[in-house]
C-alpha cells in the first residue's frame, strides 16, 4: 500500500490549526477565573521548563556533568547573575567534569 506524505501533511496542518484557532473563537470574553487566569500566566514558563531541562541533562556525555551545568546555571541565575556569566559557568562545569571523568 502505498501512502501518501501529503495526506499527512495536510492531517497535522489541520489539527494544528484547530488547536489554535478554537480557543479564539470560543473564548470571546475576558476570563475572569483566578485559576484558570493563574494557570494560562505558567504555561509559557512549563513549556519551556518542560523543553530545556532534560535536553541540558542528555547532551552531555555523562547525566552527572549535565546535571552540574544545570545546578550551577540555576544558582547563578538565582543570585541574579547576567545570562552571559550563566551560560559561561555552565558551559566551564560541563568541560571540567567530562575532563575529569574520561
């Protein structure tokens, strides 16, 4: 059998579009609920979350030089540190610890 890649196509271009588009024709008031207000501020935020950290922790080669980077990154950009100092220390952890654990 053969299939048809733009069959496919045009099934995720559908349901991409959909999900996008219902909310907006849905929703037409301003929500008002403090849960569900509260839930919409985050999702940028989990997403995010969600992408990066075990990315970070997988591309490395050894999970303990990952989660180093991650440690230290997150405690600089704790204390406020600038992204440039953030990703400098991650980035010298990640190359010190594979350095030392060859």
């Amino acid at each position: 059998m053969q299939r048809n890649p733009y069959l496919y196509i045009l099934a995720m271009a559908s349901v991409t579009y959909l999900i996008r588009v219902l909310p907006l024709t849905l929703i037409r008031k301003e929500i008002k609920n403090r849960t569900i207000r509260s839930f919409l501020y985050y999702v940028p935020y989990v997403t995010l979350a969600v992408m990066t950290f075990p990315a970070s922790v997988q591309a490395t080669n050894s999970p303990i030089s990952g989660w180093a980077a991650l440690l230290v990154g997150a405690a600089l950009a704790w204390f406020g540190k600038s992204l440039f100092v953030v990703a400098v220390a991650a980035c010298s952890s990640v190359f010190l610890l594979e350095l030392f654990l060859r």
